[in-house]
C-alpha cells in the first residue's frame, strides 16, 4: 500500500517550513486511541490526500477539548484543557478546524468562543460535502454501493445541537446508496446513549438500554449497513450490534469509511 497516504504533517512541522495549512485536522481522542476509530482518522486523512487538501494535525500537542469533563461536571478540568488548546492554536494561528467527532465539534465552535478561543469550525460532514461538491473528491467506483440499503444515524451534538442533519446525508446520496430513514431520525431521532457522560457509567435500571432500542430500530430498516458520524455512536451502536449477534450480516461504518471505500482509498 501507498505510504503516502499515511504521512500526516504536524502544525509544528508546518511553522517550521513557514507554510499554511488549509485546515487543522483536529483528531479528537478516539481517533487517536480507540482501535475502531482510527480506520475512520486513517479513512479521513486518505481522503484529505486524495483531494490534494494541504492540511495538518497538532500530534502530541492536541488535548481533550475537554468536553467529557464539562458533560460529567467538571467545570475547573474543562477550562484547564480549554486554555491549553487554546493557547496552542493561537500559537499557530490556526483559522479553520475540521474534526470528525461532533462532541469536539460542538465544544471547539460553541463553546472555546467563551475562553477567547473563536475559529471556523467544521464537522467532517460538512467538509466532505464542500469536497464532493467541488469535484475534490468523486465515488470512483461507482458500484460499491448501488443497490446497497444504507441506514444513518444522527448524533445528538452533530443533528439537536447543531442542527446538522443534511450534509452527511449528501454525503451519503453522492455514494448513489439506497438511504433509507429510520422510524425516528433528524430532529425525532433518538440517542445512541453516550451523551452527557453516560458512556462512562452504567445504564439506569429497569428499561431497556437505549443502544439496544436504537439499533432495533436500525435493524428495522432492513439496511446492511449503518452509517455514522461520531465516535461515541460508533461505540454504542456496535455495542448493540453485537447485542443482537448481527455482526455478519449488518455492518457499522463512518461516512468517512464509506467515501474512502467509494473511491477505492
């Protein structure tokens, strides 16, 4: 395979040979350490590549945005990690952030605003539309997906908090799959169970835990593949997967995973 497609330039390398990037590639912490996510961050940087996006990430010099700490009450830890990035991309002047998690979407745009921190910020849905419809990025194999019943799933920081329901849709419309709604999606759609800390404790008791019920409903549809756009969902909703031993039948990918195999990558 290309190695090309894994090098990855960091802002410091970027300052150090006085060059710009177009975009900062905020990788988030699941990109960077949950095994599963990571397909998704080396997905994303083939297709920042493939696209001739000059982009870079900050490496060791990126932290928690600290959104986990601010959801589970620590207000003092959130601000802590929030000045530290903070100061790091004013250091590098960084004008424009794209990540692929919603919860750092949601904290880096609405909420860094609050600690001085104001930059353009874009969930990767939104930046892979902007790349599909600028012809950047085309399905090469246009078979890949034709015919093919995709079901997605919003993320409650990326659709109820943002109002971001339609750019990965696009996204997906462009693959030429069969999109196929679940009974409760964009504004009616339900949690995957992750938010607001939640992934990090037990369920409450006596109902049904409400990655299970999601992914019914998902299963429902009849698709053999569920889409996501965020590392949480992505967690929970194999987790409910496996719940109902469909592993080998229906499959869970991020639309970064999906464009990237569209085009080969």
């Amino acid at each position: 395979m290309d190695q090309e497609v894994y090098k990855v330039p960091t802002m410091a390398e970027m300052a150090a040979s006085n060059e710009t990037p177009e975009v900062l590639f905020w990788v988030g912490c699941a990109g960077s350490f949950d095994d599963r996510y990571k397909r998704v961050t080396v997905a994303f940087v083939k297709i920042l590549n493939k696209a001739k996006v000059k982009f870079a990430v900050l490496g060791t010099e990126e932290s928690c945005t600290g959104d986990p700490a601010r959801r589970a009450g620590n207000e003092f830890t959130f601000q802590m990690l929030a000045m530290s990035n903070i100061q790091v991309l004013d250091m590098y002047g960084v004008k424009k952030i794209v990540t692929a998690c919603p919860h750092c979407f949601n904290t880096l745009k609405n909420e860094y605003p609050e600690l001085g921190g104001n930059y353009e910020v874009l969930h990767h849905s939104e930046y892979l539309q902007q790349l599909i419809d600028e012809g950047r990025v085309r399905p090469e194999n246009g078979e890949t997906f034709k015919g093919k019943k995709v079901t997605f799933h919003d993320s409650c920081y990326l659709g109820r908090a943002n109002d971001i329901y339609e750019a990965p849709r696009h996204v997906l419309e462009a693959l030429d799959a069969d999109l196929t709604e679940m009974k409760r999606s964009k504004v009616k759609g339900l949690c995957c169970g992750a938010g607001g800390g939640q992934m990090f404790k037990e369920p409450e008791k006596g109902r049904k835990d409400i990655n299970i019920e999601r992914i019914e409903e998902a299963l429902a549809t009849g698709a053999d593949t569920i889409a996501v756009a965020c590392p949480f969902c992505m967690i929970m909703m194999t987790d409910g997967l496996k719940n109902k031993e469909k592993e080998d039948s229906v499959k869970i990918f991020d639309i970064a995973e999906l464009v990237a195999q569209a085009n080969g990558l």
